[in-house]
C-alpha cells in the first residue's frame, strides 16, 4: 500500500486526507494544534457556536458536484447573503456591495454622480486604489473602501496593493437585489452545531493523526519530515504550511495579516436586523468586521455572540494581494520535487475559500 504524509490538519489537509484515502493510500496528518479544522473549526462560548471569521460555503451556481460533496459529510442549509457597511462620515450603515439606489440618496450624490459620469480607464489601472477611485470615483471610495483596505491590511497606502484579480471588476456597484452573489453563487452553512467539526473527523476515519506536533526539519527530496527528532518517510508529501516555513525561509519570510478575535455575548435575542450576517467598519475604528453567528448557525438562544475582528500580525490568515510576495511564494512552489504537492491558503499564497479547496483537491487527486 502506497504511504502518504499530510503536513497539515486545516480544512485543505483534511480533504486531501479524505480524497486519497479513497485511493487506497496509508495516510499520517500532523497538525501543530490540539486539534483539526484549522480557521475553519467551530468552537462554543456559553453554548454559542462560533468560528474565527465566518465560514459560510459558497459555490458557483453551475458547479453544484462542491455542494454534493459537502452534503455527503454535512447538512446544508442555503443561506441568502448579506452584509452592509457603517460609514462614518455620513452617520449610516449602507448595504454592501455599494448599491446603486442607497448612492441616489446620499447627501452628496451629485458629486457622486459627476464622479460616476466622469469614470477614467478602469483597466489602466495599476493598483487597488487607481482600481477603486476609477471604478466609482473618489467619493464612495473614501467612504467605503479607502479606509477599510489600509486597517484590514495594515498598510500606509492602498498603492502598496498591485495584485487586484479579487477585487469584483465590473460589479463595483450593484443594482436589482441587494444581496451578495446573487445569480452568482449559492451560499450555505451545515445546520449542525458543530459546523464543519464532523467533516474533519469522517475525512482522517482510519488515518493517523498526529496533533499538537510540528514539523522540525523538512526533507522534500527524500520525501520525509523530521518529528520528535524521528524521521517519518512516506511515498508522497502534501504539504498546507507555509511555503517560507517548508524551505527554511530561503527567499525570505511571506507577509500575511491576521486577525485577533474578541467574542461578546449580549442579553438580546439578535443585534443585527435581518438578513444581515456581518457588519463592516470602514473608518478610524481599530475593527474591520463584527459578525453575528447565530445568523448563521441557526443556534436558538434568548442570547446572542458577537465575534469582532481586528487585524493582527500574531498568526497567517491572509495572504498579500501584493505581487513582489506573489512571486516570492511562487518561486518556493517552484522547489517542490516530484510527489510532493501543496495545498491551501499557506500552502499556496492564495486567498482560497473551502469551495475552491475541494475542487483543487479533486484535481491534484487526478494527478497522483
């Protein structure tokens, strides 16, 4: 029986687990914490099911197979997204994306409007901020966007962000229906409790799992890791650490930005009206987002957890958007031997959601 050794007990290690498991391989996962899911495990705070950041799923409309699969694992609910933003300067939450009716009644839209009429080359532009102020023009971009960006990634300028593929070119405001993806994607949540707790036990079911380890030294070209000074040696590696981490930091460290989480609990049923999940902050406020998680959870409580967000350099959430670290993280791929593979946010440098993950990982399964 081919061996397989899995660095990494996160949402991508665990699927990869599952999926090669399915092809007969002998598989050992070793995760640095106490337990698997990574960011995407649910936790309880006085009976409050929460997760660090919400993880709704969301899947293309015509790929519903990312639905199926999940749904062998969980239950799914389908979930209508949406979110707003509070802008300061106006004294107003506004609905996220920017919607073209609540612009029609701001207290400046003829400037607004004469900005929107008035729109340079999008595609001349060569950073996050030449992006936004040319998509909508600098008013709606001070009061939404400007601020936000440079606290959610901890910059002196937006112009330092010049890899912009997710910013949602063409849809920088939105009409018809005021919810998120609409016509785009499905979103769901499991209505267990427990979240995405379950997939990860069923997906490592007849693996050894190692937790509350760390990798000592990699030794790719021999496909073996070094753990509690003990060789393990496997036919193949699938890596979801950090590139920088595998390779010794030879190219220098990768930049990303984290989040500190402070959870409160308040004596109210809900905070949020309804259909609003979270809430962003786009001002001078230290928090990017506050999220309400029953909204998600469907838990029942007379009481209700909110979870705010605040950016951090303490762990690796984020990915930058920024091209000199896009090429760092790519010549670290590059280092990698035959039979061993990397997978997931650290494991790639990109900001990867689960849909995307699993789909990576049925291709990477058609290669092995």
């Amino acid at each position: 029986m081919k061996t397989a050794l899995i660095i990494g007990g996160g949402f991508a290690g665990c699927t990869a687990a599952y999926m090669l498991k399915k092809k007969g391989f002998d598989i050992t996962v070793i995760e640095g914490s106490r337990q698997l899911g990574g960011g995407c495990r649910t936790f309880f705070h006085g009976g409050h099911p929460y997760t660090f950041g919400p993880h709704h799923l969301l899947i293309n409309e015509d790929e519903l197979f990312v639905w199926r699969y999940f749904e062998k694992f969980v239950t799914l609910r389908e979930l209508q997204h949406h979110t707003m933003t509070y802008v300061e300067q106006d004294r107003e939450f506004y609905t996220y994306p920017i919607h073209a009716d609540e612009v029609k009644e701001m207290h400046d839209y003829e400037t607004i409007k004469h900005e929107l009429e008035n729109k340079g080359d999008v595609s001349k532009a060569t950073n996050f901020e030449e992006y936004w102020a040319t998509s909508i023009g600098d008013t709606l971009y001070n009061k939404f966007i400007h601020k936000y960006s440079e606290k959610m990634w901890q910059i002196k300028n937006n112009k330092e962000i010049d890899e912009f593929a997710f910013s949602p070119k063409g849809k920088t405001l939105q009409s018809g229906s005021k919810q998120c993806f609409i016509g785009q994607k499905k979103i769901a949540y499991p209505i267990e409790l427990d979240g995405y707790n379950s997939y990860f036990e069923k997906c490592v079911q007849g693996c050894e799992v190692i937790l509350g380890t760390k990798v000592e030294t990699f030794d790719l070209e021999n496909k073996r890791v070094k753990i509690n000074d003990s060789w393990i040696s496997s036919d193949i590696v699938i890596n979801t650490a950090s590139l920088d981490s595998v390779f010794e930091y030879c190219y220098g460290e990768l930049h990303y930005i984290g989040r500190d989480f402070q959870k409160i609990i308040l004596p109210v049923e809900t905070v949020f009206p309804d259909p609003y999940h979270f809430i962003h902050y786009a001002n001078d406020e230290p928090y990017t987002r506050i999220v309400e998680y029953k909204k998600m959870t469907g838990y029942k409580s007379p009481h209700t957890l909110l979870g705010i967000e605040t950016p951090s350099f303490k762990n690796k959430l984020y990915p930058y958007p920024v091209k000199s670290e896009i090429t760092k993280a790519q010549k670290y791929k590059e280092l990698f031997p035959e039979d061993c593979y990397t997978l997931g946010r650290m494991g790639t440098y990109h900001y990867d959601n689960m849909d995307i993950i699993v789909k990576e990982c049925m291709k990477l399964m058609e290669q092995i």
